[in-house]
C-alpha cells in the first residue's frame, strides 16, 4: 500500500495534510508525507476555553452514560483497527503486528473503562461521632491534557483519555510533532463515535499540532488541572515544575532502563526468545525495552552465545512487509544518539557484537540499524543512560543480592523482571529488598504490559500510574464527606467548645 493510501484510508485528505509548515516523515523510506498546519499559543488558549466549557456540561452526565460514548468508540477502533495500525507503522516505524496491538490496547482499555464507568466508587468511614456517617466522594476534575511520545502514538493516549472521558474530563492531546498523523486519525474515528453518541458536548476531544511551544501553553494554563506527559525524563524535568508551580496534578510516564535477571534455575529456552522480543522489539524504542541482562556466571557462556546467535537471523527491514521483526529507527538523530552510546561503551570496556547501520542503499534516507549487544565488565556510565536503540548491555552476576543492587542502581525504575524457576528467588526479587520498580515481572519481560495493571514507574521514570487498576483515581477528585444526621454537634478531637 502507498504511504499516501494509508493516510486516505484513514479519512485523513489532501486538504488537512498539505499546506502547513510542520514536515512529517515515515521513518521506512524518510519520505515526507505530510505537511500540516499547526497551532499557535493563543490557538491552544482557545481551545482550552472550549474544553472547559465541554467540562461544565460532561461532568453532569451520569458516569454510565459516559462509558456509552467509550464503548461506542471501542467499536469504531474496531472497524478502523488494520487501518490505523498501518498508520502507527508508517508514521513511527514498529513493525504491522505491533502497530495493530497498539490499536488492540486502545480497544482494550475503552473495553476496561467502560466497565469502570459503573465502578468510580467511594468508601464509606466509622465516624468517631454519633449520628454521622463519613464517605469519600470521587468527582470530576476538569481539562485533561495528554502529551504523548513518537514510540506509542496511540495506545499510552488512550489509556489517559478512556479513563479521563468516563471519569467526566474532557480530553486536550498534543502529540509528539514526528507522529500528529495517528492524533488526527484517532480523532476521526472519535468523531465517528461521538455522532452516534448523539448529545455530547463540543470539544470533548481536541487535537493540538505543533512543537513546544503549544505545549508549553498546555501545561502553564491553570485551566487544565491534570496533565499526562509521557516522554523522556528531560521532558518531565521540563513538565514536572511547571504543573506543581501551579499545583496541577501530573501523571509522568518517563524514561526506563529496564533490566533482567537470568537466575541459574531459568527456563533458558523461554528467556531467550523473551530477550529477544523485549530487546528488539520496536526497535528497542519502547519505555519499557530490555536494556540491560543481568546473567549469573554459571550459564551466561551458554546463554550470550545463543543470544548472539538468535541476533544473527533477525529480519530487519520494511516494518509493513510480512516477516520483519525490527524496523527502522525514527530518524538520523536516533541513529546518532545509538552510536554515540556504543562508543562510549566500548570506552569503558564494552565489547560489541551488532549495530551499525544496514540497508543504506535500499533506503538511503532512512536509518535502519543491526541491534547491538555489549558485554560489560561492569554497569558503567553508559549502562545507567537510557539509549532509546536496541542496545543491550549484559553483564553476570554470583549473588542474587548483587544482582538486585547491580538491577536498582540506575536512576530509573520503570519496568523489570527475573526468569527463575526458584520460588525462593523470584519472590525475593519481588519484595520490599528486590526490584524497585513500578512493574516487576516473573518468567515474562519488561515490555509488553497488558492494560489491566497500573503502569509507569518510580525514580526518573516520574511515579505516574496510568491505564488499569485504579489509576483512574489520578482523573478525579477524592472529596471527603461527613454528613450529621443527629441532633447535636459534637466536635471531633473531643474538643468542648461551649457558646
Ligand atoms: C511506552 O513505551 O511508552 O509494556 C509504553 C509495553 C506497552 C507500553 C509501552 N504496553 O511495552
């Protein structure tokens, strides 16, 4: 299919695509494929006014009833499912099977909040008083803006927006400025919804388009009270301040340097392929990609042979052709960032097997890479640094102790896991003296979270806890109610207080 009959099937027409001075290219060939007119600062103010707007009328609606509107667009993904996964792949490169599961986890969590949409509950509370009763109320907050990274264009978006709709808020996102085709997608199959839906107000969802500018004007207004960043830490170091200066809530989903720890007692076939998946997958630019392999001394001569083995036959190329497991990076500066880091680890004592970049011929203009793996002699530097490139760093261990400490000591903390057949083991690293992570699995990789737990991490991950579980709580305000049904006012504390 051509570059520009993705687009077309996705409703997205000339009109909307040409004319604007914002360039976006595919990553498979670096063609442009789009030219689109962006917001302006004062656009962005506008539109913030709408969204409160839309806030006064939707906080009204019963909380069911809102799940409707969710469910409806639940069916319109769908229908659009093939369709906007081959836009996620062409606009940011991961391959078709994973650009149709991220269109698979955006049906998954509207699946999710619209079964939330009858939960939103409160507890009740033992008043000390006689003749009250307490309770927690949970209402809704107001504008939620969404910003969201080039690696996920679409699902980490809709897990903040499916929940922030049922819990009442209206929805402002601003998508990275390589990936605004899958935002503009996304909103047309809202539309679709939203029509059948029939009474909902206007500017339940908008669409910012532009750079840093218009996001700046999204997180200084003090008419959006929660802000959802997803990104790198330096972003959030850019976000976090600006949103508590004004007391806003943020919900940062930044940067990982996820690790895994091969126990002797691992199932060593299941580790491999896992390593393979998390290491690899998109290219390894997800948050949650394998970075670093902690391997026991005793199997990792058998392992990182193997592993290195399993690399030689990975199909690199065109992420819309049948059999391709890596795609292309996003861009030339992508390209840069993993070569700068696979010097510098051979620096401090690396020794790389992998990288470099392939098929420059075929794509003269695109930036394909071999994915590296370097064994350290230790967790130096560089090892520390998340390169959102397929670079994973192994290093071994002797004690599980010593692997835990090797595992927490980076400054981020998103995603983790062990592959060990020893209960012993894997409970430990699953304890308060193991992974300091927001995810730790077991016999599972660091990527591929399913939408029902609560995602996001500690440390300069930024402490955000988006999709499953109650995350939705991070969408409303908690409200504390007590309520005196009795004839008296007694004080709390005791206190005596006659007039
Ligand atoms: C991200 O890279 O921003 O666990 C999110 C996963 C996906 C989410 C990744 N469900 O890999």
């Amino acid at each position: 299919m051509a570059h520009a009959d993705i687009l077309a099937a996705n409703g997205l027409t000339e009109a909307q695509v040409t004319g604007g001075t914002l360039a976006v290219h595919t990553p498979i060939d670096g063609a442009e494929i789009a030219r689109l007119k962006t917001h302006t600062a004062e656009d962005v103010r506008a539109m913030i006014a709408k969204g409160v707007q839309a806030f006064a009328a939707w906080r009204t609606v019963p909380a069911p009833r809102r799940g409707e509107l969710v469910r409806l667009f639940g069916d319109e993904l769908r229908a659009e499912k093939e369709n906007l996964g081959r836009l996620v792949t062409l606009e940011c490169g991961k391959i078709l099977q994973e650009g149709l599961g991220e269109v698979q986890e955006m049906i998954d969590i509207c699946d999710f909040a619209v079964g939330l949409s009858r939960q939103l509950y409160g507890l009740t509370l033992a008043s000390e008083r006689p003749g009250h009763a307490m309770r927690e109320s949970w209402h809704p907050m107001g504008v939620c803006g969404v910003i969201t990274a080039f690696n996920f264009p679409v699902a980490p978006w809709a897990w903040n927006a499916a929940l922030a709709l049922i819990c009442g808020d209206p929805v402002i996102w601003k998508p990275s400025e390589k990936t605004p085709l899958c935002a503009l997608a996304t909103q047309k199959i809202f539309e679709k919804a939203l029509a059948k839906f029939g009474d909902a107000p206007d500017g339940l969802l908008q669409v910012v388009v532009g750079e840093r500018d218009v996001g700046e004007a999204l997180v200084e207004s003090h008419d959006v009270p929660i802000i959802s960043a997803t990104g790198s830490t330096r972003m959030g170091r850019a976000v976090g301040p600006k949103v508590a200066e004004r007391f806003g809530r943020a919900i940062l989903e930044l940067g990982g340097n996820n690790a895994m720890i091969v126990a002797p007692s691992a199932d060593m076939e299941m580790a491999l392929r896992a390593i393979v998946f998390s290491a690899v997958g998109t290219t390894g630019q997800r948050c949650t990609s394998l970075r670093r392999l902690i391997v026991h001394e005793e199997i990792y001569d058998h392992l990182m042979p193997r592993l290195k083995a399993a690399y030689e036959t990975l199909p690199i190329g065109d992420p819309l052709a049948d059999g391709i497991l890596v795609g292309p990076l996003i861009d030339g500066l992508a390209f840069d960032g993993m070569e700068r880091a696979l010097e510098q680890a051979q620096a401090e004592g690396g020794a790389i097997d992998g990288g470099g970049r392939v098929l420059a011929n075929q794509f003269p203009d695109a930036h394909y890479v071999r994915p590296a793996i370097v064994e350290m002699p230790s967790q130096t530097d560089i090892v520390r640094q998340e390169t959102f490139a397929p670079i994973l760093y192994g290093m071994k261990y002797r004690e599980l102790s010593d692997a835990i400490a090797i595992h927490n000591d980076v400054p981020q903390g998103l995603s983790s896991c062990i592959f060990s057949t020893d209960v012993r083991e894997s409970e430990t690293f699953l304890s308060a003296v193991g992974s300091d992570c927001g995810i730790a699995n077991v016999n599972i990789g660091p990527s591929g979270a399913e939408i029902g737990g609560a995602f996001g991490g500690e440390k300069e991950t930024g402490g955000g806890r988006e999709s499953g579980s109650d995350a939705w709580k991070g969408y409303m305000r908690r409200q504390t109610n007590t309520v005196n049904y009795s004839r008296d006012l007694p004080l709390a504390q005791g206190i005596k207080f006659e007039i």
